[in-house]
C-alpha cells in the first residue's frame, strides 16, 4: 500500500573496503594476461588502446564515477542464454554499469562494482542493487592492450561468490 504512511521502499546499502594495502587475488589467480584473447574488435581489427597514450595513467580511465555503457548481443540472445546473470534479474540487460572502488596506478589494477541496470533507471547513472550487481578485479594487459578481469557475484548471505 504506497499510500499508506507507514509504507516505504527498501533501502540497499552496500559497503566495500577502500584499503591501499588491498591483495588482487581474483586476477592475479586468473590465466587472461597476456594470453590468447583480446586485443581485437568484432572484426578482428587490433584495438589500439594502449596506456602510454594516456598522460594521466591507468587510473584516469577508471576515474570513481560511474559510467554506463550500452550492451549488444547476438540476434540469437534471450533473457537466460546470453544474460550474464544467468537470467536472475527478469530481464535482459541492456546497459552495463563501472564504477571504480580502488585502483593502483603502479600495479595497473583496479577494483570495481559492475551493475546491470534496470532499463528505466540506466541513464540516470543509479548502480543497480546487490542482485544485479557485480565485485570485479581488473589488471591492464601492455600486450595485448586490453582489460583483464575477473568479476564475482553478491550472495544472498552478503558474500562474494560464482566467479
């Protein structure tokens, strides 16, 4: 009942630790640096994305707000076999969501939350809430001039898991 005085929306808050001393785990346990993907568009054309270009260093690019990009998917797709949720949030996502927790420019990593917005509220730059929400590490590959990442879902019991 919305107009009843005593009714109100849930309130999601989450916290993440912001601690300079923080250990990478997820990517440096993962096999994606220097490997054998990435690099390349679509149409296998080199992406030229490479860090020197950048006066201000890897953490510009990564700057804390959040930014919003549009997702594309395969004319084939639908809500459970292409949803990188696994079809949890009910709907397909349209628009994915990065805002930079921690980063070290001398490492060249980064901690982030990625969401999944819901269509509605994508452009209003609202992060989405734990259950289309994702804790993601990221590396920068010199290389192969590509983000590296591994990303983890929020749990039900508030833990991070299903990498």
């Amino acid at each position: 009942m919305e107009s009843d005085d005593n009714y109100f929306e849930p309130i999601v808050i989450m916290g993440l630790s912001q601690n300079p001393m923080y250990q990478y785990q997820l990517v440096d346990n993962a096999n994606c640096l220097s490997g054998e993907r990435g690099g390349r568009d679509k149409n296998n054309i080199n992406i030229n994305l490479s860090l020197s270009k950048l006066d201000r260093g890897f953490c510009f690019i990564s700057d804390g707000r959040t930014s919003v990009y549009e997702l594309e998917y395969w004319s084939d797709c639908g809500i459970v076999n292409c949803n990188p949720l696994r079809g949890s949030i009910g709907h397909l996502p349209n628009w994915i969501a990065f805002r930079r927790v921690w980063c070290d420019q001398h490492s060249r990593k980064v901690q982030m939350l990625m969401g999944f917005p819901n269509p509605s509220t994508a452009m209003k730059f609202e992060f989405p809430g734990p259950n289309a929400t994702l804790i993601a590490e990221g590396a920068w590959d010199e290389k192969d001039n590509q983000l590296c990442g591994v990303a983890c879902r929020i749990l039900a019991d508030a833990s991070v898991g299903d990498c």
